[in-house]
C-alpha cells in the first residue's frame, strides 16, 4: 500500500476534499502512483490528516467516478491502469452545461390522463426568474435599433458566441474560439448542419441502447449506423475498432439512458481510436452535465481533445427551458472550412432578439445563480426519490443516480417493463421503458427488458411521493 504525504492548508481557498482529490490526480498523472497500487483506506487517511472520514470518501468518490481508481469488493481501492493519459491540468473543471429537449416530455396538464408523470425528460418550471427575463426582455426591445432586426451572423450573434465560449471553458473545460461555434435552434438542426459538414451516407457508431432522437436523424441522413454493446464504462472498444465506423456518438458525462459516466481512461481510449485515422470524429452530446449530485462535475470528453477530433454538442433546453430551443455546436478548427463552404447558405435559426436576451441572462450572472438554485432544487428531489425507492430494495435494483434528472429501476425477479408500466397506468401512473429509445433495434443488454426509467424533475417531492406509494401499491401483486 503506498503512502500519501499529503499537505493539507486551511486556508488554500479549496475544500479538504478537492485537496485530497486533486494530490491523487496529479500523482497518478505524473507517474508517481502506478497501476494497481493500493491507496490508503478511508478511515486510515483520514485517521493521518486528521479530518472527517467523509471528507476522503467524497474525494475517493470522485477519483472513482472519472475513472482514476477502482473500488475492489474487500480489498479496497487501487489505481486504474489509464493507457495515454493526457495532461489535462490547466483545464478548469467547475460546474454546469447542456440539454435536448425531448417533444414528447410536455405535460399536458388539462388533456393528460395522467395523475403523475415521470418522465425522464420534464424539468421544473416553478423556480424560473421569469420577472428577471421579462425585465431583460423589456430592457432589450426598448433600447432596441434596426440592427437587432437585421439578419445577422449565421452562426450566431458574436456577442453570444463569446459569452457561451466562456461559460463552456469554465464550467466544462472546453477550449475553443468563437468562432468555433454555431448556434442554433435545437439539437436536430445541429446535427443536420453536421451532416452536410461530414458528408452523407459516412458509419456511424452509436451506444446500443441509445438516444432515440438521434437515431433517428441519423436514419434520416442515409447514416449506416453501427449499434455498438456498452460495457459498464460506456462503448465497447473492441466493437468500435471491428466496425466500419468514421464517427462515434457519445454522451461520456451521463449516457441516456443508462446513467453511465464514462471514466477517464475509456475516455482516452476514444481519443486515441479517432486520431488514427484523418476523417475519425466522435461527436460529444453532453446533454444534462450540469446536474450532478454527488462531487463535481467531470471535463467534458472535448477537454481532452489535441487533436481536433471531437464535435461538442450542448443546448440550454434543460439547464434553463425547452421553449428557448438555442442549441450550438463547437466545431473543431479543422472542419470550420468545409462547414462555410457546405452551410454558408444557411441563416441563424435563432432569432436575434431571443439570442440577446439569452446573452445578458448568462453575462450578467444569472444564469449561474439559476443553475446553483436548480442543481440544490433537484439533488432534494433525487435523495427524496431514493429515499422513497428503498422500499423495493429487496426486489429492484437502482442505477444512473447521483446525475441526471432519472433513475434507473431494475426488477430482479425479471419483472417485464410491460407489465410494470401496465399496472402504473391502472393507478394514473405514467412511467417510461428503457427499450422505447431502440426503435426496430433487437439486440442488447437483456436486463433493459426488465428496467424502467423514473425522472423527477418536474414533480414536486409531494407528488413523488404520493406517485412512488401509488406504485408500491400498483406492483403489490408482483412483489
């Protein structure tokens, strides 16, 4: 076991726990600490610098989560062999990001036959500033002059583009320009405007399970799409090398529907698959990163990218509101050329007025303010929902917490997500099935076929609870 000579300082402006978390990092980066060697326990850290045992689990927690050490069933914890870790120290890792909006996750309170509805894909509505946006709505259209109503930029407002250039380096690590960056209206339109920059008919691979939206835009664009098995750190590897495939979707931060995080070295292992060949890309769709409850929230995969090989994807669908539909892409340097070649004929999809607003709600820090007061808002609603869920934990299992706005609800005995959604609706209860993000797909994990998904970010803690003892009672007969 080695020994950690770390230094703790009071009043470094850090807490205790990145200290801990960031000494290991940079030993492990550095070669200092080797694959397979075994860190200290817990309580014997903890024990030695004389701080709460909570302290260093929040700080293994992490390292574990971006995948720099393993946890080994009474054993303890040792180093993760990470082939061509890169350097990544200069990033800033802080917090927030990115969305898509799923059409299907309106509420239709008046029309809905529902009582409760947990979906994966609502989000709350009842804590937005709208007097703020409605002042900076109003500030906007009364200072307003010809120029706002004019066309503007295909790719975005510049002002906006700098703006979102900033937000996304300090809360995601990721290194661009401005003009990198394309906004526009909405996932789907991003990933049109891409398949004119990567050329139609090219492989992609893709999780299986996956996002079905994107499945099927690729379908859409003449794609041969390579469904590809995950292991429990994301895309297998092997499956990518022995397919066809020039490009790979990811979402590495929290892959929907799953919940994996993907960690560090499989991360790595993406990067160096696209840098073999010249016209290899991944494309990164780091959906809902802002909403992690446990540690902070892990560099975006394009952090890590030297190389130019990944597309980074993100909306404010999510993090702020569906009906705001302002989506952008950040193309690597390299394919900048062939985007203004190929799209140069394509406007803005977002109107100029929405983009200023959108431009003064981050500038101006409110929209950081926003984010903190969701991320505590729903990490409440989280450890309510698990809280609630303990009552099945003898017949199902939980995945896919600590991020996200979703659980993942596992039947042991092999309950089928039919029959589980069949008995929900008897008592009003809409609850979602995995397998509805595969389309025509057939081959994949069989345990999907018994996991149901359980969002809670539109409903009050109130309503899940009263929706979760509705399903108590609804599954009674199966339990």
């Amino acid at each position: 076991m080695v020994e950690l000579a770390i230094e703790l300082k009071a009043d470094a402006g850090d807490c205790l726990y990145r200290q801990i978390y960031e000494y290991i990092k940079n030993e492990i980066k550095e070669g200092k600490l080797q694959r397979n060697e075994k860190l200290p326990s817990t309580r014997s850290l903890a024990d030695y610098l004389q701080v709460a045992r909570s302290t260093v689990d929040t700080a293994y927690g992490q390292l574990l989560a971006e995948g720099y050490i393993e946890a080994r069933p009474y054993r303890g914890y040792y180093i993760c062999d990470i082939e061509g870790l890169l350097d990544i120290s200069s990033l800033k890792e802080s917090s927030y990001n990115k969305t898509e909006n799923d059409s299907d996750s309106a509420r239709e309170e008046k029309k809905d036959p529902y009582r409760y509805d947990f979906s994966p894909h609502a989000i709350s509505m009842k804590d937005f500033p709208f007097a703020t946006w409605k002042k900076i709505t109003k500030d906007i259209l009364v200072d307003a002059n010809s120029e706002m109503f004019a066309l503007g930029d295909a790719q975005g407002d510049l002002s906006l583009r700098e703006t979102i250039c900033r937000y996304l380096h300090s809360a995601r690590g990721v290194n661009a320009t401005p003009s990198q960056i394309i906004i526009g209206a909405g996932t789907d339109y991003l990933l049109m405007l891409l398949e004119k920059v990567l050329g139609r008919g090219i492989s992609v691979a893709m999780d299986n399970p996956t996002y079905k939206r994107a499945y099927q835009v690729f379908q859409s664009f003449a794609y041969d799409i390579n469904l590809l098995p995950m292991d429990e750190s994301g895309m297998d590897m092997q499956a990518l090398y022995e397919s066809d495939a020039k490009v790979a979707y990811v979402m590495p931060s929290h892959q929907y529907p799953t919940g994996i995080v993907m960690p560090i070295g499989r991360r790595m292992e993406l990067l160096k698959w696209a840098e073999q060949e010249e016209d290899r890309y991944l494309i990164e769709d780091d959906y809902d990163s802002e909403f992690r409850y446990k540690g902070k929230p892990i560099p975006a995969l394009q952090a890590s990218d030297r190389q130019g090989k990944v597309i980074y994807m993100g909306t404010f669908s999510k993090s702020i509101a569906p009906a705001i539909r302002v989506g952008y892409l950040v193309l690597p340097e390299n394919l900048l050329d062939k985007y203004k070649k190929n799209c140069g004929c394509y406007a803005s999809t977002v109107s100029r007025i929405d983009q200023r607003i959108l431009d003064e709600f981050i500038r101006d820090g409110y929209f950081e303010r926003y984010l903190n007061k969701m991320r505590k808002v729903y990490k409440d609603k989280h450890d309510f929902l698990l809280e609630k869920l303990s009552c099945f934990e003898d017949k199902f299992m939980i995945s896919g917490a600590n991020a996200g706005l979703y659980v993942l609800f596992t039947s042991k005995s092999k309950i089928t997500a039919e029959e589980l959604i069949r008995a929900a609706e008897e008592e009003k209860i809409k609850i979602y099935r995995v397998d509805k993000v595969f389309s025509d797909f057939e081959e994949y994990d069989e345990k999907y076929r018994y996991t149901i998904l359980l969002g809670y970010g539109a409903l009050s803690k109130e309503e899940i609870g009263e929706g979760i003892e509705m399903l108590r009672k609804a599954w009674n007969r199966y339990l």
